[in-house]
C-alpha cells in the first residue's frame, strides 16, 4: 500500500470496519483524522494538514476531546513545515478544550525554545 493513494487508503479503511463489524456512524473520529495520523506517523506533514483540516471542518459528529487530539496533531504538523505562529494559536487551542492534552504543552514550550 503506498500513501500517496489517499482514496486507496480511505477503501481499505473502510474494509477493515467492515470486517470487524463497525458501522461508520458508530465511528467517532471523521475518516479524514484517521488518514491523517497514518500521514502523520509517517512525516508526510503537508498531507496529514490537509487531511486534519479536513477532518476538523467535518467536526460536529467529533467528541471535544477528539477534536482537541486532531488540533493538537494538527500543532505539531505546522511546527514541523515551519509555520510556528499557526502551531502556537493550534496548541494554545488545543490546550484551552476539555481534556488537557499533554502534547500541546510540551509543543508550547518546544516553540518556546526555538
């Protein structure tokens, strides 16, 4: 399989629910979050941006704490492509949701650093 097949990988994506019996409404994460962290593991961040981006406009089936994971890799991706003040406001978002997101945090101070 190779990532540079997004409609590829969103098929297969959708077979391995399907074998394991998960219907797509029972899924709390978009689709677009999932291809996404498979960009995001493998440093393919231009991609995994526009799949986070994505996955955040199609936010209103995502819990809170979903949505502040995705920001928070979305943070990350902008800091490693270089664009520093877009991951600050992403991780400073990130850190104001619910949940408290460890990685924000340690992205901040990172940022901090640089």
């Amino acid at each position: 399989m190779r990532f540079e097949e997004p409609f590829r990988i969103r098929r297969n994506l959708d077979e391995i629910r399907g074998m394991l019996g998960i219907p797509p409404a029972a899924t709390p994460r978009a689709l677009s979050d999932d291809l996404g962290s498979i960009y995001f593991s493998t440093n393919r961040y231009k991609e995994a941006i526009e799949e986070f981006r994505r996955a955040l406009e199609g936010a209103e089936g995502m819990t809170a704490e979903a949505e502040a994971e995705v920001r928070e890799k979305l943070a990350w991706c902008s800091f490693w492509t270089g664009e520093i003040d877009e991951a600050s406001a992403l991780a400073a978002e990130a850190k104001r949701s619910d949940g408290v997101r460890p990685g924000a945090l340690v992205l901040e101070g990172r940022i901090a650093l640089e």
